[in-house]
C-alpha cells in the first residue's frame, strides 16, 4: 500500500529531479497549491494506470462481503450490482464454475450477445461476465452461466477500485505504483505549460504501464 502523502511527495520529487529550476519556481510559489493541484489530478492518474496496463492489478479490492448474486429465469444467469467505485474486474468466481471470469465484457460485445443463444452460450467450464445496467439504474454484472441446479454463490470477487486518497492505493505492485506518479507528474506539467515535461513523464508512465525497462537514471 502507498499512502496519499507518499504518492505526492514522489510526483514532487519528479518534477524537482528533471528540471531544478522550472520545478523550484513552482515548488517556491506555493507548496501547498502545489499538492492541492496533485491532489485534483491524482485520480485520473490512477485511472489512466487501471486503463492502459498491460499486466498486474492497481488498486485491487474484495467486495466478497457485498456481492449479492440475484438469479434470473432458473437458467443459470444472473447479474451482481456493481459497487460505486468499480473500475474493472480482476477476478469473480462463482460456486459451480470451473475457473474465474478475469474479463467483463460490453453489454453489446460479440461475446455478450453470443450468450443469449443457447446454441453459442458459454458454460461453467468457460464462464463469461458482462456489465449491464439494472432496469432501476446503477451497474451490474451479469454472469453467464451456473451448471443447472447450482445455487448463485460467490466464492470470490476482486476488483481494480477508484482512488480515494483517505485511503491511498492498495496492493504490493511498485511499477504501478511509480507509473501512477509518472502520469501525475505528467498531467501537473501540463496544467503548467510544460509539453516537454509532461511528454517526457508520460513516456515512462507507459513503458512502466507495458513492463518495459527503464534507462533513465533519475527514473
């Protein structure tokens, strides 16, 4: 886990490393400003990691506790409300299924459509999971399909979580971790006018997204 004031104080030493005067002058006029700037463009750092990775979970969380499956028309599908800082699925498992969905496709995707036909329909052995929308608002999951006869139970159900900075980001991936820095520190150079900052710290914010090695020494 890296704490919100650990996240900060890595784009602030970015900034400073790369270039020490356009850095101080912004660092000198008001620190505080500084962070409340970071602060504003943290989330959409972490979203930016959480969408362009290429491996690896940023931000992962349990919500095992509160994942309530409903069945629906007692054909082995149903659907799981989706909790309001859901990004994307890591991984659900249901009782009865021989592996976990890792993937959650678009409720319009081939995939998705393919499971309302009993002739293309995935099974338990290859479950498929798709977001959709319930008829009284808010998203959900739908699940497709349980072996007949199984009740709807969750065994497990990780997911990529928004960023909250009471609560930093969990997990153990420090490349993640480091590229959500990048990409912050990229992001507070263009709100500044520095192009060639922000396309410098976006340039390793991606090969660290795409595990790719890094040369630079102030990386």
């Amino acid at each position: 886990m890296i704490t919100a004031e650990q996240l900060r104080s890595k784009v602030r030493q970015l900034v400073n490393e790369l270039d020490d005067d356009a850095a101080v002058s912004l660092l000198d006029e008001d620190t505080k400003a500084l962070d409340r700037h970071i602060d504003a463009l943290m989330p959409d750092a972490v979203l930016l990691v959480q969408n362009n990775k290429g491996w690896g979970a940023l931000n992962p969380k349990s919500a095992l506790l509160v994942a309530v499956p409903t069945a629906e028309n007692g054909e082995g599908t149903g659907y799981i409300p989706l909790p309001d800082d859901f990004v994307q699925l890591v991984s659900l498992r249901m009782e009865g299924w021989g592996r976990p969905c890792t993937r959650l496709y678009a409720a319009n995707s081939n995939m998705a459509l393919m499971q309302h036909d009993r002739y293309t329909r995935s099974g338990g052995v290859r479950p498929v999971c798709s977001e959709d929308v319930l008829p009284a608002g808010g998203r959900c999951l739908r699940y497709w399909w349980l072996p007949k006869g199984t009740q709807p139970v969750v065994r497990h159900f990780v997911y990529e979580a928004r960023y909250d900075a009471a609560k930093g980001l969990s997990g153990t991936d420090e490349a993640l971790h480091k590229a959500v820095a990048y990409y912050c520190a990229a992001l507070l150079m263009g709100l500044f006018g520095r192009g060639d900052m922000a396309s410098h710290f976006m340039n390793v914010a991606a090969a660290l997204c795409a595990n790719v090695e890094q040369t630079n020494k102030k990386q």
